[in-house]
C-alpha cells in the first residue's frame, strides 16, 4: 500500500503468497487479508504533521506538505508490510510565514543543506487490536536514528466511486537534539522557547492502487 505517496508511479501489487497461519490470520483480523496490496494517498484527506510546545504555554502545529513515498500493506502478515516517506524540507507549513522560515534556517532543519527528510521502515508488528508498531530510521539534517511509530488502524470502505479506502493514524515522539535541532533560546523566567519534544503525526487515507500488468 502506497498510504503516503504523492508523486511515485504506481507500483502493481505483490504476488501473493500462501495463506498465513491459522494463529497469524487470527491476529491479523479476517477481513485485512483482503487488504494486501499497494495503495496510494489521497491527499485531499490526509497529513503529515507535527506539534510541538511553545513557550511553555502553547502548542505550535505544521505539516509537511510535499513528499514521495513507497507503502505495501500485508492484511496476512504484518511483518512484511513496509514503509518508505521522503519529505521536502522547503515545505513545511505552520501557517505562519515568518515562523515557517525560521524552521527553515539554519537554527532548525537547514532546508537549502538538507532538502529532505526521510524514513524507512525496519519492521513491523501486530501490537493490540488494529494497532501495530512500525520501527524504522528517521534521518533529519545529516543524523539517523530509530523510531517506532504506533499506527492504528482506522477502517476500510468503498466509496460511491467504487474506489477502496482505508485509513490509519499513526504517531511517534522525538527528542529534536538527538537530530541536530539544538536551537535553545530560554525564557526570561527559565525554561525552554521551544520543547525538545516534537510529536510527529500520520493522518493517513489511502485508495488501493490497480494492479497492472
């Protein structure tokens, strides 16, 4: 499943394998091994985000909104789904000019040195009911470390234009510094400017990609 692809050509769908077995299709849930498959975002219905503390008192919210990726979905067998995302630095969008181009700077991810932003899943496994844990590396600026990301399952439909769609939320928090992010301007009465935690946001609504070939 291609669930955060923008501009990546369609891939067609994986040959699949002989069914599970029987205690895997059980923890998988009957009705996601029909689900196999690529996929592709809708865009319109989906993002990429993040949220960190301001000031202390207050929460600041972007997005990225320019990335490619490559997602596969095994209903069957999570373990082999896979994941990879590239985002555009340049793109990250607060809502606020000004800001957006302070994120951009040298003080945080240094866009013109680093135009991208990626991650790559490892592995993946069933973690509760429609829930699963994706771990990966992240790579920001020129640092990569691991992550896991919680991603919950959210449903699957057909909509009136007879496409599927499925949908997952998925999340993750990182300490910015162990990525370089080490900007540290400190309140008159102490304490940070901006949080060393940054929750990062999956809102994601795929449309299964046709097989071709």
């Amino acid at each position: 499943m291609k669930l955060f692809t923008r501009n990546f050509a369609p891939r067609s769908s994986v040959t699949q394998d002989a069914p599970a077995s029987p205690d895997r299709a059980d923890q998988s849930g009957p009705g996601l091994s029909a689900l196999t498959g690529e996929w592709t975002i809708d865009a319109a219905h989906s993002r990429i985000g993040f949220s960190v503390r301001h000031a202390m008192v207050t929460t600041v919210r972007g997005a990225f909104t320019a990335y490619e990726s490559r997602l596969h979905f095994d209903g069957r067998d999570p373990a082999r789904s896979r994941a990879e995302i590239v985002l555009s630095t340049a793109s990250v969008d607060t809502g606020v000019e000004q800001r957006d181009a302070h994120l951009m700077s040298r003080d945080f991810l240094d866009a013109r040195t680093y135009p991208r932003i990626s991650f790559r899943s490892r592995s993946v496994e069933l973690a509760g009911q429609d829930v699963y844990r994706m771990s990966g590396d992240l790579t920001i600026r020129d640092a990569t470390h691991p992550v896991v990301l919680e991603l919950t399952y959210i449903g699957h439909v057909t909509d009136p234009f007879g496409d599927e769609r499925i949908g997952f939320d998925g999340t993750t928090t990182i300490n910015r510094s162990d990525w370089g992010l080490t900007y540290s301007a400190k309140l008159a009465q102490g304490g940070a400017m901006v949080s060393e935690k940054v929750r990062l946001q999956f809102d994601i609504a795929a449309i299964r990609t046709p097989a071709t070939g």
